[in-house]
C-alpha cells in the first residue's frame, strides 16, 4: 500500500500524548484562510510529498519505539487531512496497532461516513480540529460545510472513543467572545468538557509566496496565550475546560 507523505516529524510533543513521531499525509479538501501548511492541500502535492509504502513509514516511526514507550507516546497521522487518503491511513494504522504504537489521528472530520467510521477502531485518540461553531461562518472560512464534521464527531464519541477538539483561534474569525460562548454551547451539548486552543501563528507565512498563492492574513499579528485569556474564561465558565 502506498500513500503520498510530506514530512515525518519525530520527537514532536505537541500532537498527543508523549514524544510522538507525527507523520503528515498529503490532500485536504478544507481550504482554511489562514493554513499554515498550504502545501499540504493538493492531492498530487509539490516538491516535498514523497511516496512512501505503509512498510516504509513503519519502518521509520518503530526508529522512536523507545521514545514511545518510555514517555507513553506514540504515533500522529495529520495533514492535510490524513483521510483524504483513507485506504493509506487505515493501512498505516493498522500495521502500527500490530506493533502495539499508540495511535492519535489529527482529523478534521470532513470525510464520509464509513471512511471515518473504518478509522475509529484503528485509533486510540482522535484531535478533532474544529475551526468554527457556526454553519455559515464555518463554510466562510474553511470552503466547506460543518454538517458532516459534526456528524462525524457525533459517531466517535457514540462509538466511545477519546476525542480532544483542538480549536484553531484565529484573529476577526472566531475569536471573540460570542465565538468563545459558541464553541462552549457546541461542545458542552455534545458532552465533551474540555477543548484545546491553537493560537494563531504565522510560520506558514512564507510558504505561499512560494507556492505563488494569495494570503489572506498576510502581516495579521500572531495571537499569545495571554491574548485569549478572555475566550478561554469564558469557555471554563461555561464548564469546558480550555487549556492551550
Ligand atoms: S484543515 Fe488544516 S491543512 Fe486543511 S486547509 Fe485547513 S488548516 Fe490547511
């Protein structure tokens, strides 16, 4: 089975628990304003996707075993969207469940139904990303409908599995306090009490000068922990706890 893969991060301690080896699968069919990895969302991919067998992603990720087992970490399939290339991802995630790895999905949730639901079982924790609480503001930003991303969120946590939503906060888009008391209501309603927020930064900035594509939040100043203290506020005391 082969697949398209832009980078392989090892030691990363930022996508799940532990040290975590992340491997990023190329194609997104979101088109979010702000990306920082536009480069990841073409399914054909530019100069830095390889193709990689599910043997040879393996191979790399087993390198860190140790690392995983001493720090409880594992092994991150992002994006992109890592179901864009459902088949791949079941592959991989299936070949690292035999070696015992502990297995986190960076998802989205913007696929069908039974590419989500075939992952589900191959998955002990899923970062679920959700970029607005508001249908139309949602298709606003990201090019696509919330209505199947929240329907997939429904299934994994009917199916019993852990989700931690990852909020990205992003400056005149949903960031304020009615954003704040939205994401709360949305996830609250769904029984989830805790969200993580993804501050925006700029590290894509540069990328797309060179892919040639327009940006949109060229020169918006980074968002800081210290700047949302006021959104996280009022996500606790709506009672889902905000941590960054
Ligand atoms: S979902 Fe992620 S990879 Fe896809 S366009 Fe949005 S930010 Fe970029």
């Amino acid at each position: 089975m082969e697949g398209k893969v832009f980078n392989i991060q090892k030691f990363s301690l930022h996508d799940g628990p532990g040290i975590r080896t992340v491997v990023f699968l190329q194609g997104c069919p979101l088109r979010c304003r702000w990306c920082a990895n536009p480069e990841s969302q073409s399914p054909a991919g530019g100069e830095k996707c390889r193709v990689e067998t599910a043997e040879g992603v393996l191979r790399v990720c087993l390198q860190d075993r140790a690392f995983y087992e001493e720090s409880g970490g594992g092994v991150t399939l992002s994006g992109g969207e890592p179901l864009a290339q459902a088949a791949f991802a079941r592959a991989l995630l299936g070949a690292l469940g035999e070696q015992g790895i502990h297995r986190a999905l960076e998802t989205t949730g913007f696929t069908n139904e039974s590419n989500f639901l075939s992952v589900l079982p191959l998955t002990e924790l899923l970062l679920f990303d959700i970029k607005h609480w508001e249908a139309e503001r949602h298709r606003q930003g990201t090019g696509q409908e919330n209505g199947p991303i929240l329907q997939n969120l429904r299934a994994a946590l009917d199916a019993g599995k852990d989700v931690l939503p990852r909020i990205p906060v992003i400056p005149g888009y949903n960031d304020g306090p009615e954003d704040a008391r939205g994401f709360a209501r949305l996830l609250g309603g769904l029984g989830l009490k805790r969200a993580q927020l993804l501050p925006f930064h700029q590290f894509g900035e540069s990328k797309y000068a060179g892919l040639g594509l327009p940006y949109a939040y060229k020169d918006v100043p980074p968002l800081h922990p210290e700047d949302l203290e006021g959104f996280q506020k009022i996500m606790i005391e709506m009672g889902v706890d905000a941590f960054f």
